[in-house]
C-alpha cells in the first residue's frame, strides 16, 4: 500500500526504516568474490544506498504537499553498517 492511498484513509504519521546494507546479508556475501576476506557485495549495499537516497529525497516534498503529513525516517543501513564494522 502506498503513502499516498493511507494517507487517503486518514494517516497522516509515517515512520520509515531505511533498507539495510544488502550486501552484508549472508546469502549476498555468497556473491562476493571478496567473501574469504569477510567482506560484503558492496553493489547490492549501493543499490540499498541509492535506494535510501532517493526516500530521503522524496519525504520533504510529500510534508509540504500532503497537508498534515509527519514522518520519522530511521537510518537503519548506518546503524547497521556501523555495527558490522
């Protein structure tokens, strides 16, 4: 369900998780080429990266336009980064 359609229904407060470093996920790091030396597939990480980019780029625009709209975006992917490093 999009934003858009809940906030139709009557949301009006988001919260939103960025998407982890994907490439730090086991079966990812299956893929790297690298794994041996514990390190991720940095290429889906920054297609995750991108992808939290974009989201943060986006939610300022809907609070203006959507009347009442209030988020919480959580920085999932440095937290976790931090983590693992």
């Amino acid at each position: 369900m999009s934003v858009q359609s809940l906030y139709e229904k009557g949301a009006r407060r988001f919260g939103f998780l960025s998407l982890s470093p994907l490439g730090c996920l086991p079966a990812l790091r299956a893929l790297n080429q690298e794994a041996n030396k514990g390190g991720c597939f940095e290429a889906a990480s920054a297609l995750a990266l991108a992808h939290n980019n974009a989201l943060s780029n986006v939610l300022p625009s809907l609070e203006h336009v959507l009347e009442g709209f209030k988020y919480s975006n959580s920085n999932f992917y440095d937290w976790l980064r931090d983590r693992i490093d």
